[in-house]
C-alpha cells in the first residue's frame, strides 16, 4: 500500500532548511506505471517549486531529455527501473537519478545504488515526509554538482586569463630589462672605446660556435645573452682603472679581477638571466685552471663561457688597439689552436678549427654595419636601432 498524506509546508528536517520555492528551477522526470502515483508525486514537487513531467510507460520516458532529475519506480512493464536509468544515464549524464522500490526488489536496486545508477533509493511504502527529505537531498546535490562545475569552469577560464597576463607581464618585464641591460652595455662600450661593439660581436662569435656544437633552444639563447653581457660588471670599475693607458698596478688589478662577480650579483636575481650570469660570472676562467675569480678547471667552467673564451680571443686579436693594431684573422686561428688543452677547451676548439673563416668575416661585417648605423643614429641622420 502506498501512504498519502495531503501536501504540506516543507517542514525543518535533519537535511537543513526546507529548498526556496522562488531558487527552485529544476525540472523532474517521473516515471511510473500508476497514474495515480506519478500524479501524487508531481503534486508534491509542485508544492515545493519544481517542475515536472510525468510517464507510465518507461518506454516514453526514456525518450526525454529536457529534465534535472529523475524519480523512477522499479517494477515496471516493458523496462525496470533500472534498464530506464541505465537508459538515461546515457543521453543526460548529469541528471540526479532516484529509484522507488519494494523490499523484494531491494537486492537488485542496491546493486544499482553500488554501481552508480542510482542516487537514491526510496522504499515501499514511502511517506511525504521521506520524498520531500528524498527530494531535497537530491536537489542540493544536483545543485552542488552543477555550481561546482559552473565555477570550476570559471577558475579554468580565470586561470587561463591570469596565464595570459602574466605571460604579457613577463614580456613587457624581459623587454624592458633587455632594454636596460642593452642601454648599459652601449654605455659600457662607449666608455671604454677601445672596445665599442665588442660585446655584440663576441654574442654573435659565441652563438656561432655553440651551434657548431650542437646546442640549440633555449640553451642558446642564454649563452649568446650570458656572452652579450660578460662585461656588465665593469660598470662598477673606476675610469682611472677601466680606461688607463698603460699597464695596471697589482692593486689595480684586483679590483679589475672584480668585474666577473660584480656582474654576476647584478644578474643573479634576473630569472631569466640565471644561466646567463654564470656565464658572466665564469668568462674570465681558463680551461687550465689559471683563471679569475674561482680558478675553475676544465668542465667545471659551463659551456657557455668556455666557447666565449675563444670568441673573446678572436675578437681581441683581430681587433684594433690604440697601442697595436689588429692581427689577421689567420693569426686568431693560429693563436688559438695553439692554446688547445690550456687556455682552452680542446674539443670547443675542434670545433671552432672546422668551420669556414668566412663565417666570422661575415658576422664581423654584420656588426660593422649596425655600428654605422648606430652611428648615422646618435648624429641625428636616422632613428635608432638594436643590434
């Protein structure tokens, strides 16, 4: 027999506070071969503010799909129950599903609970009080469901806009610092005019040879930066050491020797830069353990400064002094195959040995023309430009 009791205000329960009759707009699905028993139900939903649609044969029913949940009876011609949950499940996964059942029924409905066909069971006979708990249950859990999904969706789409802005921050912070650093290597290279557009050359020399070496990526890019900025620390050198004429005192040259460090502490707190300043830090290190500042040997010294030793040495050779002039290119070579498995690192300089010398003519001549246009540029004849 089946208990009916009139419809009543949702009363307080251990489930928490009766569901808002003006929040309510879920949609049900009711299913039972009893007319009078689906009419019964959709009473009592429409009591409590939701909407419903009603079928005795589970066979029509099966063919909705515009509801929220669904309270289904378990014995029905055509179709159990479960076969029309199961069915349901299928074409509206996210609907909260209820299943009515007598107690000889209850094995197989619990094994449907079990396999997560079913919210709910309610037995037979069931009484207003329990499908009003039954229903507010239900209803809070879709809801908890959908809001859960609604705002996972929105941290998603929140966190893929805080991705973008940090990416576009990040840009705007590498441009501006690249900017900065460029700004003080030009100020570094017009200070000390023995070796204006030094550093750009040897970026392009050292990028040069860690591609004959196989290195590529982002490893690249940070040897060529690390290469481009090795002197940045001799923005904290005195002139009277920086741009003496002649030979420096011992105490000068420890302060001279400082230069690697102070750009490396400079450096060090850049994240993108990190790599790049211990090639800064290390550009002074030979592979013979004779260097400054740490006295590293051999592959304790990174890649990246042991490649710029020898691009560095090119530059140096071939480029004009005030008190010498620059060598030919064929001496550099020489000179630096000749300091193989001292100065330098022996395999770096097989490498270096096999590619075309023409290759550093035509980025030497690279540079010179950005030079000359940098210079048409400070006399006013043209807009800047950045190497």
């Amino acid at each position: 027999m089946w208990a009916f009791i009139a419809p009543v205000p949702a009363p307080k329960s251990r489930y928490g506070p009766a569901i808002s009759m003006q929040a309510a707009t879920e949609r049900f699905l009711v299913v039972d071969d009893d007319a009078t028993i689906t009419e019964a139900i959709c009473r009592v939903l429409k009591s409590m503010g939701f909407e419903s649609v009603a079928h005795t044969d589970p066979r029509e029913a099966a063919r909705e799909t515009q509801f929220d949940l669904v309270i289904t009876d378990f014995m029905m011609p055509h179709m159990s129950g479960v076969e029309l949950l199961h069915q349901l499940k299928s074409s509206n996964p996210g609907a909260v599903r209820l299943l009515i059942t007598a107690a000889n029924d209850f094995k197989v409905a619990t094994k449907a609970v079990n396999e997560g066909e079913v919210f709910k069971l309610l037995s037979k006979p069931w009484s207003l009080s329990e499908l009003r708990a039954a229903i507010t249950q239900a209803v809070e859990y879709f809801r908890l469901v959908r809001d859960n999904k609604r705002l996972t969706a929105e941290l998603a789409d929140r966190n893929t806009e805080l991705t973008r802005l940090n990416a576009t921050l990040e840009q705007q912070v590498t441009e501006r610092t690249n900017g900065l650093l460029e700004g003080m290597i030009r100020a570094l290279d017009y200070r000390d005019t023995e070796t204006q557009w030094h550093s750009w050359r040897v970026a392009r020399f050292t990028g040069r040879l860690a591609q004959a070496m196989g290195i590529h990526g982002d490893q690249l890019v940070q040897i060529e930066q690390g290469a481009l900025l090795h002197d940045i620390g001799k923005i904290g050198v005195r002139d009277a050491i920086l741009l003496k004429p002649g030979p420096l005192t011992p105490e000068e040259w420890v302060e001279m020797k400082k230069h690697p460090e102070l750009g490396f502490r400079m450096l060090q707190n850049i994240p993108y830069l990190k790599n790049a300043a211990e090639i800064v830090y290390q550009h002074q290190e030979k592979w013979s353990g004779l260097g400054y500042p740490r006295g590293l040997k051999g592959e304790e010294i990174a890649v990246g400064a042991r490649l710029f030793c020898i691009a560095d040495t090119m530059d140096a050779i071939c480029s004009d002094r005030p008190y010498r002039k620059g060598s030919t290119l064929e001496v550099a070579i020489t000179e630096i195959g000749r300091l193989s498995g001292t100065q330098f690192d022996p395999r770096a300089v097989e490498v270096f040995l096999s590619i075309d010398p023409a290759e550093w003519v035509r980025i030497r001549r690279e540079i010179e023309q950005l030079e000359h246009v940098d210079r048409r540029r400070v006399t006013g004849e043209m807009p800047a430009v950045t190497a």
